[in-house]
C-alpha cells in the first residue's frame, strides 16, 4: 500500500486521537509564553518561528509522542518546511512515529459579519495543496469561527468550507473542515443545532467517495453529531478544545461517543521549556494518555 493508503487504514482502524501544532504567526507569541518562552527571547519573526520549531520538535520527539495513541498531527506551513533529526517534519512523523502528517491552509479569519468569521481568501491553494502533496501531507485542516446563533451567518460558513474542502479533496487530499463555535457564543447550543442541520445537508451533497472529516467544538447536547460520524463521506469527526482546560474537554469530549480529540491548547497544558526531559515527558504521557482514553469512548 501507499503512504495515502497506510494512513487511511490508521485512521479507519486504530484508536487515537489529533495533536494539532499549528499555531500560526499570530498566536505562536501566546503559545510560546504558555511553555513559558516570553518575548525577549526574539527579536523578529524568524526566531520566533525558531523557537516554536524548538517546541514543538520537543514534543514530537519525545518518547511518548507516537502512533499508538495518536493518529495524526497539524502542522503549520512553517513546521512542515523545517526539519527534525534530519528529515523533513512530515516524513518524520510517519516515518519515525508512524503520525499521520496534516498541514493548516486557512490564512486566519475575516472580520465578523452575520455572527460569523469566515476565512480570508486563500488565492495560493493550489500551489500550497500541490507542495503539501509532494511533501508526504495527507490532508488539511482550516478553521473558520461561529460567534452567534445567525442561520444565514452560519450557512455562508459551512457553504465556504465545503466548498474549498471539495477543492481539497479533488487535489488528492483529506480536508477538515472546521466552523468553530465560539465556546462563548451566547446561544452556543442553538448555533450547534443550526451548524448541525447544514453540516448534514452539505454532506448529502458530496458524490460517493469525497472523503472529509470535521473538526467542532464540543456541543452542549450529548451526542449532537452522532449522524455525522456515521454519514459515509465522513473519514472521521474530531473535537477543538476551543479553551475548556484539558480537564473539561476531556470530560466533555467522554460523553460524545465516537467523536475523537484534536487539542492545542489542552495537549501542551502544563508542558514548559524549564522542565528537565524526564519532567516533560511524564507531562506529555500524562497528557496524552488521558486525550487518549477520552477519545475512546
């Protein structure tokens, strides 16, 4: 079998769940200061982006960061262009690790309109979707934000990321589309109801074999997707820690059969650049163990 293939038998087959590592320009400050690297430790943009790589290479390399718990994870443009230990980072997470490699395409949010923010233009997709296929990426992953319980607001997201998933998917890749609800959101279950019932309709409309997946905030009903993990062009539905504690989205996440993880923040919780190696792994096994078996119910 190819790559492809191997690693859609590993996400049709094996328990585990998504490390997404993707924080872009704009909030690797804030996510380098969480693993407590602070901001005089750089002084432009290329040694900020130096010091996430050292990061995140920590926490790919660690001993516990590997395919029997995790499926797959996100890369950012820059991640996937670096290297570690001397082989480029995608290659490096199936060769080594045996993690499926994702690359984030989305370039950040528009301004809020109708309750939503939908996704700036993406004019270099084609060329970017055409690297990431020949840099061993097996699918996408693009983010888009629900703000309010706005049905037209709401519809115009879902139609944006279908719309670009199909492009995804024709370029030989697996999307995961991601309409974010704002777990502030005031009326957040009536925009999930809402996000749900076009989720559905945009998923009837795809042809035999158009492969996705979801990426969603975990709802407040129980089980609201549960038609959605079972709908046949579904590859898998995952979860955004979306700024519950790693505690809360597990517990959360538990309660939501068949939905599996793909947490930021809630994955590198607790993880800090002072920490010794032993330290941080058993910080990372910790972490990862209890993102795992939540993802298992």
């Amino acid at each position: 079998m190819s790559n492809f293939e191997q690693q859609l038998e590993k996400f049709r087959t094996r328990d585990g769940f998504i490390a997404a590592l993707d924080q872009s320009g704009g909030s690797t400050p804030k996510a380098l200061g969480l693993y407590g690297v602070t901001e005089d430790a750089w002084s432009n943009e290329e040694e900020m982006f130096d010091a996430v790589h050292q990061m995140r290479t920590r926490i790919i390399t660690c001993p516990a960061f590997n395919g029997d718990r995790i499926l797959a994870a996100i890369l950012f443009e820059n991640t996937m262009d670096r290297e570690i230990e001397g082989q480029p980072t995608a290659d490096y997470l199936w060769n080594v690790k045996q993690v499926v490699p994702i690359l984030k395409v989305d370039k950040g949010l528009a301004e809020e309109e109708n309750g939503v923010q939908l996704m700036k233009p993406m004019p270099e997709l084609d060329a970017l979707l055409e690297k990431a296929k020949s840099k061993g990426i097996f699918g996408t992953k693009m983010r888009s934000v629900i703000k309010q319980a706005n049905a037209e607001g709401i519809k115009a997201n879902v139609a944006q990321q279908f719309e670009i998933g199909k492009r995804i998917v024709a370029a030989g890749l697996v999307p995961i589309i991601e309409p974010e609800v704002d777990i502030h959101c005031p009326h957040k279950a009536e925009a999930e109801a809402l996000l749900h019932d076009e989720l559905i309709s945009n998923l009837n409309e795809l042809d035999d074999g158009q492969l996705v997946m979801l990426k969603l905030t975990l709802p407040e009903h129980e089980n609201l997707y549960a038609d959605c993990i079972s709908h046949p062009n579904i590859l898998k539905v995952v979860a955004l820690s979306g700024g519950y504690s790693r505690e809360e989205a597990n517990e959360r996440l538990a309660r939501n059969n068949g939905m599996v993880a793909s947490f930021s923040r809630a994955l590198s919780e607790g993880l800090t650049a002072q920490q010794s190696d032993s330290e941080f792994e058993a910080m990372m096994d910790r972490s990862i163990e209890s993102i795992f078996q939540a993802s298992k119910t």
